[in-house]
C-alpha cells in the first residue's frame, strides 16, 4: 500500500489573523457496530501526515473497518488503483478498501472538449479494477464554477451516467446548489440503479425526491453543525434503507471539531447524531448503514 498520500493539506490556516487548530482531533467513543465510510480521500493528506496504513488502523479501532477511496482527477484516480492493487487485510481479514473514481464537475470545467474526452477515456480504464465499485464523483457545482463552466460540467455530468450504467457501477453525485439541475440531468438521461448524493446537501423536499426515485442519500459531518436543521430535516424524512453515511475527509469534519482535518475515524460522530436526529437505535442504525453500503457497492 502507497504509504503516503500524494497531496499536501496545510496544517495551520488564519482566522481573524489568528491561527486556526488544525491538529487531528482525539478518537470518539468507537461503535459497537462496525460502519463503513462510504466516501474518503486518502489521497490528501490530514495536518499529521499520517500514513494511510496508520489512518485505516485508527479507523478500524473507532468502529469504521472499511471505506470507499474515492479519486476524483487523474491523478487522485490512478494513485486509488494503485492503493487498491497494494493494500493488505485489515485486523478481521478483510480488504478495507473499495474505490471509486470520476472526473470532478469543478475538474471538468476547466477542460476542453478532446481534454474530456481523454480524460474520460482513462477513467473507464481505471474502473476496470475488481474492487472499483464507483463512477464518482461526478455531477454539477454552482458555487466553485460559475455559469462559463456549466455546460461542460453538464456534458460531463451526462457521460459519467452513461459510464455507470455501461459498467454497472454505483454513481456518486457531487451536488453543490444545482439540486434541480441534477434531478433534471439524472431524469433526461435515465439514472442508473444505484445513485448516491455524496455528501447530500439537499432539504425534505429533495430527500422526498430521491426517495420516490430510489436513490441513495449519504450524510457526512455537515450532519452536526448547528445551522444545518434543514439537513437534519431531511435526514428524518429519508427510509432508513436509502441512508449511507461519509466522512468526505479530510473536509468536512463534524462537530465539535469542525475547522480540524477530518479522518474516517472520525465517522463515529456523524453516525449518532444520525441516530439521534432520526430516533433510531443506535446498533440497529449501524447494521442497516452497513447492509445498505453492501447493496450499494458490495462486499468488501
């Protein structure tokens, strides 16, 4: 297994000219029922500069024994690959990793058309792995690309669909307010059988959409801030056999150590505020996440 990431993330940032904590925060109480992680990037490294080896371990321990690496520009998506062809079973015997890769909306938008099109080329021949089980992440941003990169975003957005469907791969959605745009693109071309919103976004009215359609709504640690009662709404509504749960680290890192570098490790605060928001039991929240990850994207 690569033993370190290939991308640096600062360890200190400024606020107010002050500098922000980005050491790692202390392990959460694990889970009595192991969760995976249904969506990382191992690839950037966390403010420790841990090894991966070291991360999936400190997962392991906090009750999160899998993930799902996702690589979302060429290179992320070759070194995924590569992670997946060298990586060793974890403490239960099993492989820990399952991958995914894509061309990123804000990536795509700054290519031509022949550089989509080569790009696009190399990821189908990076899916040809047995243990990719993702085409993602791929779908519309419309805060980071505005309206000059729209088109290509939608025209990529449109071939990654047609990429999951030819391969039988789960779809992972990167949806940044353009929710009606993605509905609108995964209705006009037909949506594979497995959609997930990575990192949904959406409010009840969306989680009622995706329902009545069957797709998959994955919450990552935005779950805990305080100013995201619309999410939890919509974490609520949801059938429980249509939620998955993320980290999206090392972004995204829940309360209370938002602002710090987010691990898998961390999952473990995100999945009870899950259960809590919802009323469910705890245990029983964690054996329908890790039934329905396996339906998403098999078994580990």
């Amino acid at each position: 297994m690569p033993l370190r990431p290939i991308r640096s993330r600062s360890s200190t940032t400024e606020v107010d000219g002050r500098p922000r904590d980005r050491s790692a925060p202390p392990a959460p109480e694990p889970l009595d029922v192991p969760v995976p992680d249904s969506h990382t990037h191992l690839d950037i490294a966390d403010a420790e500069d841990r090894s991966v080896d070291d991360l999936l371990a400190l997962a392991a321990t906090a009750g999160v024994p899998r993930a799902v690496q996702i690589g979302c520009d060429l290179e992320a998506a070759r070194w995924t690959r590569e992670l997946l062809d060298a990586q060793r079973p974890g403490p239960d015997g099993t492989l820990p990793l399952l991958g995914g890769v894509a061309i990123h909306p804000n990536e795509a938008a700054r290519l031509d058309a022949a550089g989509l099109d080569a790009a696009l080329a190399e990821i189908e021949s990076l899916l040809d792995h047995p243990r990719m089980r993702v085409v993602g992440e791929t779908g519309l941003d419309h805060v980071r690309t505005g309206p000059e990169g729209r088109a290509q975003q939608e025209e990529s957005f449109r071939r990654h669909i047609a990429l999951a469907k030819r391969t039988g791969l789960a779809l992972q959605v990167h949806d940044r307010d353009a929710h009606d745009d993605v509905v609108r693109v995964l209705l006009a071309e037909g949506a594979p059988d497995r959609v997930v919103f990575h990192c949904f976004s959406g409010d009840a009215a969306l989680a009622r959409t995706a329902a009545e359609h069957g797709w998959y709504c994955s919450f990552a640690g935005v779950l805990t801030f305080r100013n995201a009662a619309t999410l939890r709404e919509a974490c609520a509504v949801l059938p429980r056999e249509l939620l998955l749960v993320e980290t999206d680290a090392p972004f995204l890192t829940p309360h209370p150590h938002r602002g710090r570098p987010n691990a898998s490790y961390l999952l473990p605060h995100t999945v009870r505020a899950m259960a809590d928001v919802r009323g469910d039991d705890l245990d029983e929240l964690c054996a329908a996440l890790t039934s329905t990850a396996e339906t998403v994207f098999g078994t580990w």
